[in-house]
C-alpha cells in the first residue's frame, strides 16, 4: 500500500472553540505519528469560520513540539498571500527546529475569498501572475545560494517544495520545475487525470527529485459500519452546501438525513465534487481505495477527515490505518 498522510485544517467543529480545536489538531498530529501516517500537513486558509488553521507555520511548530517523527507541513500555504521571503523565514525557522520534518506545499489560490485577499494586502494583480517566479525566489532562498537577500532562518535548509494544485496549470509548474505535486482532488475531482497526466508526462528531473512524484487527496470517513460513517459524513455535506449559500458557519453537527437541506441542484453538486471521499466500514473503504488507487496511480494518497466529533474523528485516523495495514 502507498504512504498515506493526513491533510487537516483545524476544524472548528459547532459546539467548540478555536481553541478546542487547536488542541484537536494536536491529538490528530500524535495520533497520525503513533499509527504510522508519513506527513501531517496543515491547509491555509482565511476568514472561514470552520477553520483554525489560517497562520499555518504558527499551528506547525505546535504541532512539531507534540511530535518526534512524523513530517509535518503545508498543504499548503498560498503563496500569492506572501512574500517569498517572509515564508523562507517561517518555514526556515521550522525546519531548523525540527529538522528533517518539514516539507512546504504551495498554492497558488488566496484560500478565502477576494475581500478578504485584498486585506492581505497582497498585489491581487501582479501576484498570481509572479507565482513561478515566486516559487523559484522562495526555492533560492532556502538554499545554498550566497547572492541576494539571504533568509535568516531559511538559508541552506533545503526545505522541500511540493507543488499543489486542483488544475493543469499546477501540473505543468510542478513538472517544468522538478517537485511533487499533490492534487487536490479531495474537493476539486474534475482534472485529476489529465493533471496527473500532464505532470508525469512533463516532469524534468531537479535537485529534489529524479522522477515525478505524485500525491492525491480523498475526504475519508471511517467506522464501525456503513451507516454510521455515512451520518458522520453529513457534517461535510453540510459544509459544502453553507459553502455554496455563502453561509459562514462551523462545521456542522451530522444529522440523520439531509432530506430537506439541501436541493437537488445542491445534492447533485455536492456529490460530485465529493466523488472520491471513501466513507463506510473498514471493508468498504478498502474497497473504495483500492479502485481510487488502481485509477490514478499516485504514489501518495493524503486523506483529510470531515468529522464533527473529536473522538469519531481520531477513530476514523485509526481504522484507515488499519485499511492502510491489511487489518480488516
């Protein structure tokens, strides 16, 4: 079985504070090291309500403190938000405190909407545009390179880029430039293939790697049975629906049905960008990654886990390494 990770956005979940689910995102890291998960990986985001996890290096070097071996990581920081440089520091500075353990996954969207983007104060203009060459600068910096501004920490770290991405472009950066890529397929399923297509049949080898290496995304919800991983996976469908209405709320309790909450239009949306999460029992989602597995041939698979409640949510992380592990 490939490697599986765990991408997680710190959820503040109805019911909990931003601290509670801080402290989560912690057991979540431990739980992922104890059960043998390769990286725990952090997505930036701003301004949402169900996500703690927006000043992503912070809640990493939290994270880092927890755990003794597990890689942890971006998934990833939105590049456009920053200046290279101010991310060479941060990710420098955890590379240095953790060494060996960090990798730094970049996307290229802001991760909020544009109101929000524009109080970034980035150049919403020049910035998506200046996206390779600011992937290229932040590369420099964390190398060995003597010419220039020199980051402080970050210099000569040699933290690993990973390129991230839910279109072709992101595939043809990540191929012309020589990194892994990783898609985002756990919420964006219409250009998987071609992506992954473009990015193998692209790839130039680089200093980081030899041959292209890819990493996909699935929402997985695990349990004891079918029915009670479907409940939990109501909370996500939710989720997506307040998303569509524009509705910023937590992340939603599960209900029994969502019969009467969302439209038509609403259920035939949600389900197809959620065509890849694997929900049920131990043997149903083995069966579910087995074919996901067969079709893309990802040397990666990264997992987030849409659930509600703490402890569904850290049964979940387990059971799926007990699909990972042939335990069934």
């Amino acid at each position: 079985m490939v490697p599986f990770s765990i991408l997680d956005l710190a959820p503040v979940a109805e019911g909990y504070s931003v601290a509670d689910s801080l402290h989560m995102t912690k057991r979540m890291a431990v739980a992922a090291e104890e059960n043998h998960y390769a990286r725990f990986w952090l997505a930036e985001h701003h301004g949402m309500a169900a996500v703690a996890s927006s000043a992503t290096s912070v809640v990493l070097s939290y994270l880092g403190a927890a755990t003794s071996t597990i890689r942890i990581g971006s998934g990833g920081v939105m590049l456009p938000n920053h200046s290279p440089l101010v991310i060479a520091e941060q990710f420098g500075t955890l590379a240095e405190l953790y060494p060996g353990r960090v990798d730094l996954g970049l996307g290229r969207a802001p991760g909020t909407d544009m109101q929000t983007a524009r109080a970034l104060r980035r150049n919403m203009d020049a910035s998506v545009d200046s996206y390779p060459d600011d992937v290229l600068e932040l590369q420099r910096l964390l190398g060995s390179s003597a010419q220039g501004v020199m980051a402080v920490p970050g210099h000569n770290t040699h933290v690993p880029l990973w390129m991230l991405g839910s279109s072709l472009y992101s595939a043809q950066v990540a191929a012309e430039f020589g990194l892994p890529y990783s898609f985002a397929s756990h919420f964006a399923p219409d250009q998987l293939i071609q992506a992954l297509t473009v990015y193998r049949r692209n790839f130039k080898a680089s200093d980081q790697i030899t041959k292209p290496h890819a990493m996909a995304g699935i929402m997985a919800v695990v349990a004891d049975s079918d029915e009670e991983a479907r409940y939990l996976f109501t909370s996500a469908q939710q989720q997506f629906v307040n998303l569509r209405r524009n509705r910023n709320l937590p992340f939603s309790k599960p209900v029994d049905t969502m019969d009467g909450i969302w439209s038509a239009s609403e259920k035939q949306m949600v389900e197809h960008m959620l065509q890849y999460a694997v929900v049920g029992s131990k043997a149903s989602v083995a069966f579910q990654l087995d074919s996901f597995l067969q079709l893309t041939g990802v040397d990666e698979l990264i997992v987030s886990m849409p659930i509600h409640d703490p402890e569904a949510r850290l049964k979940s992380l387990r059971l799926m390494a007990e699909v990972r592990d042939g335990v069934l």
